[in-house]
C-alpha cells in the first residue's frame, strides 16, 4: 500500500513538470490542472471554466486550460464532440505548441494529436532554382514565416495564405494560397531570370561604339579643316617717278 503511494505521488509530482516548464504561474490556471492530476476532474472543470470566463489570461494560460477542460472531459466519458470543440479552442490560440508524450497519459496524448492532425495542415514549397526564400504570410495577423526552399510550412490553420518566393537575379512569385486541415499540400514554383534593361544589356557596347564614334568624328573634322590658311602676300608697290 505504501509503495503504491509513493509511487502515485512520483507520478504526480513527474506530471506537474511540464507546468514550470511552461510557466504557468496564474493561480487559477495552476489549481485547475493539480486537481486534474489529483482526479478531481470535475472541480479542474469548475476552475478551469470560471478562469477562462472571468480572468484575463494570456495565450499559453488559455492554451493549457481549454486542454485540460478537455481532458477533464475525456475522464469524464464526455461526448467526443464536445472534447474536439475544447481541443480546437486550444489549438487555435497556439497551433505550433507541442506536448510532452512523455509527460502526458498517452490516452489524452493521443486524442490531442488526432484532432490536432485533422485541424491543421502542412504546405512544402519547391523552387527552381533551390535555395530561394519561401515567405508564407496570414493575412489575418500578418504573420511571416520565412524558410529557405524547399521550404516546410507546419501546424496550418484551414485558412488563406499568402506565398512569396524570391532570389536574387530573378523575379518574385506570389501567389494566394488555401491550407486545407488535415492535408499535405506541395507548391512547384519556377522563378524566371530577370530581365536586363536595354541600357544595361547595352552599355558596355555602347560604351566603345559612343568612343570610337567620337575618334572618327575628330579625324573626319580635322581632314575637312585642313592646315591654317594663310594671309596673302601683298608685293611692294614700285616707286613713283620723279
């Protein structure tokens, strides 16, 4: 009997790890999840629900309290519906939050990840040529995610993005984009070499041309011109005659 006190309070004390790794240091929020790991799931639903209700939380504090109301729910033989909602809640407020499978029952482990999976999306951007800049932005929050190609863009909200590929030496490529949840989309992208400006494409011929253009017109001048004229000679008038 003892030995399986000491073994449930190792196993308490192991759960609520992840809390001070994550910070959690409002007080509702931390009372709600140590009645969880106590198995009082139905006073962690109480807390949990009044906090979220009446506290101003910040976005990790929503975060693990709509997944333990969640989990309280699967304790408590809830229907699956209702945990989805609370586990979509969560995954909206911070879709690229992971979960500790080694801190977590692998039961709830495994409910989160399936829903997780379902809810959000991947987008893999290629380009030719390799190594440009792929910028996924949400328009929603003008989020930017930047990533050299082939880029993977993980933990999509179903929603409309916007894709930008760029690399020096060859035009941009934009384009609007829809992440479907729960599936693994590919974007090809060929990037096009800029195009050179005619003065650009031709200066350093123009160049020569604009110099030799200017010799020839200098030899061409100096011919016409011919050596300098000379006044005329006036010969000397003869004496007048006495």
């Amino acid at each position: 009997m003892m030995a399986r006190r000491l073994m449930t309070l190792s196993l308490f004390c192991l759960l609520l790890t992840p809390l001070r790794a994550q910070n959690i240091s409002h007080e509702f929020v931390a009372k709600g999840i140590e009645a969880f790991y106590n198995a009082d799931f139905e006073e962690s639903m109480r807390i949990l629900q009044h906090t979220i209700l009446n506290e101003p939380l910040g976005d990790e504090e929503q975060y693990y309290s709509y997944l333990y109301v969640a989990f309280c729910h699967i304790r408590l033989g809830s229907d699956s519906t209702v945990v989805r909602l609370y586990f979509q809640r969560a995954i909206t407020i911070l879709p690229d939050m992971e979960l500790d499978p080694m801190r977590i029952p692998p039961d709830l482990y495994d409910a989160f990840v399936a829903v997780k999976k379902s809810l959000l999306g991947t987008l893999i951007v290629h380009s030719d040529p390799l190594d440009a800049i792929a910028m996924l932005i949400e328009p929603s929050t003008s989020k930017v995610d930047r990533k050299s190609t082939p880029a993977v863009f993980r933990n999509l909200l179903d929603s409309s993005y916007q894709v930008m590929v760029t690399k020096d030496g060859y035009d941009a490529f934009a384009a609007d984009i829809i992440v479907r949840a729960g599936a693994m989309d590919t974007l090809n992208v060929v990037l096009l070499k800029k195009e050179k400006s005619f003065l650009a494409r031709y200066w350093p011929y123009g160049v020569g041309a604009i110099a030799a253009t200017a010799a020839i017109f200098a030899i061409t001048a100096g011919g016409d011109e011919g050596p300098p004229s000379q006044p005329p000679t006036t010969l000397p008038v003869p004496p007048a005659r006495p």
